[in-house]
C-alpha cells in the first residue's frame, strides 16, 4: 500500500525552498506528499504565495498576518487580505497563519486580538477555515474562536499545550496539528495528547523549513518529513498504519475542499 501524505503546514515561499521549488516538491512527492499547504504571514507574502499555488499542482495558497511579526502589519492589511478573497479560487484554501503569541518581548497583545479578529470576522464572510497559530494563549484562542463562530472552522497548528485545552478546541470544531514535536521522546506531554486524542481530530503538518524533527536538528525542515511525523504518530496509536493515513488525509480533504 503506498500511502499518501498532505503537509497541512509548509512555509514553501521562504528558503531553502525559494528557487528550488520543483526539486523540492519532487522530493516530498518520493516520500508520499501529494498536497502542501503554504501558509502566509505577512500581506508583503500574499502575491508570492498566490503565485506558488498557480504554478504547481501540489501546492495551495493561506493568506493572513501572522502575530510574530505583529509590528510589519499596516492598518489596511486587513483590507488587502479581502482584496485576495474574492473571487473564490479553488487553490486559495484557508485564512492563515493567524492567531496570538505571548511568546516574544512587547507582542502588542491588544493589537494582536483586534488583527485577529478581524481575520476571523473575514473568514466567516467568506466561508473559510483558518489555521492557527498559538503559543501561551491557547485559552484566549479559544475564548475568540467561541465568540467568532466560524462555519468552517479549522486547524490549531503546532499543538503542545494540555489535553484539556486540545479537548476544548476539539469541542469547538477545531482539528489539532501534529507536527515534528512529537518525535522528540523528552516531549512528552505533547506525545500523549496526540496518542488520546480522536483519530477524526488530527492532521499532519511539518512547519518546514521550522520545527525540525528529532535526529535532524540544525538542518531546515522539509514537507517530506511529514512521514516521519506520521511514522512516530503510528507508534504513538493503536490503530492499524493504514486507518490512521486514511483518517489523516479524509481529515484534510474535508476540512480545507482539497481534491485529489
């Protein structure tokens, strides 16, 4: 049985893919990587990332104002993200990477919250998922997620935080990514979390050229490491190699309108 992989996280337009982008999808395509996800975060990335998804089969556009880089987001951002909103485009797939971080020095955190909700207010509007970025804030996330009631809910990215708020999340409608912490045996807590949760809750993600899996730190990640990550969740589950792929990519396929 081969098995078939989508990286619901890559951050393709930034080196080492820049330049390299045939070779780079020829290579995850090897190791089962038929679709990747390619996340924007800043408006300056909405063109280029746009451009990716046009000109390759396997890629697909998210376009929103990442919170790390809250001070390179101008005031009418917001209305150049719904400039590339409409009309819909089939390879245009989700509302992302957005979200809050407490995690820098000075993150504006009022500032964060209004841009955030902004986007999700967007992606209701036009009836797309979001993908999530959270790190220290997952019960703020969740506090804004339940007031801004999306239709199509979407993907908390890089989960490490309890069972009780990935539950909460779940309970939202959200699905959890499962990224390459898990395959560090000192993460613990995280690989539990992904061991308990349900099946239909969980999609798989690298963050590439981030998040380096376990044995390959110092080096830039790469979507085809999708089937490490997927390789360790096995380990971690009791279900069959074959039902945990089949659940993984139906979770995707449904949740972002990906047809493969």
């Amino acid at each position: 049985m081969t098995l078939r992989f989508i990286d619901t996280h890559c951050h393709f337009d930034f080196p080492p893919f820049t330049g390299d982008e045939v070779q780079s999808l020829e290579r995850a395509g090897q190791k089962g990587v038929q679709a990747i996800i390619v996340p924007s975060t800043e408006a300056a990335c909405f063109g280029r990332v746009r451009e990716l998804a046009r000109h390759h089969n396997a890629l697909y556009a998210a376009l929103g104002l990442h919170p790390i880089v809250i001070e390179r987001h101008r005031d009418d951002d917001i209305d150049r993200l719904e400039a590339h909103l409409h009309p819909a485009d089939r390879k245009l797939v989700a509302i992302g990477e957005i979200g809050l971080d407490l995690y820098r020095e000075n993150p504006q955190f009022e500032r964060q919250q209004t841009i955030l909700d902004a986007q999700l207010r967007l992606a209701k509007r036009y009836d797309l998922p979001v993908i999530l970025h959270s790190r220290r804030t997952h019960d703020k996330l969740a506090m804004h997620l339940k007031r801004i009631d999306l239709p199509r809910r979407g993907v908390v990215h890089g989960f490490s935080g309890s069972l009780q708020q990935a539950q909460r999340f779940i309970a939202l409608g959200y699905k959890i990514g499962v990224g390459g912490t898990i395959t560090y045996p000192r993460a613990s807590k995280t690989r539990d979390v992904m061991a308990r949760l349900p099946l239909d809750a969980l999609l798989l993600e690298t963050d590439a050229p981030d998040m380096p899996l376990n044995g390959f730190q110092g080096q830039p990640n790469r979507p085809e490491q999708v089937a490490g990550v997927f390789a360790t969740l096995c380990e971690l589950r009791g279900e069959p190699e074959e039902v945990i792929a089949d659940a993984l990519l139906e979770n995707t396929r449904s949740l972002f309108g990906i047809r493969l």
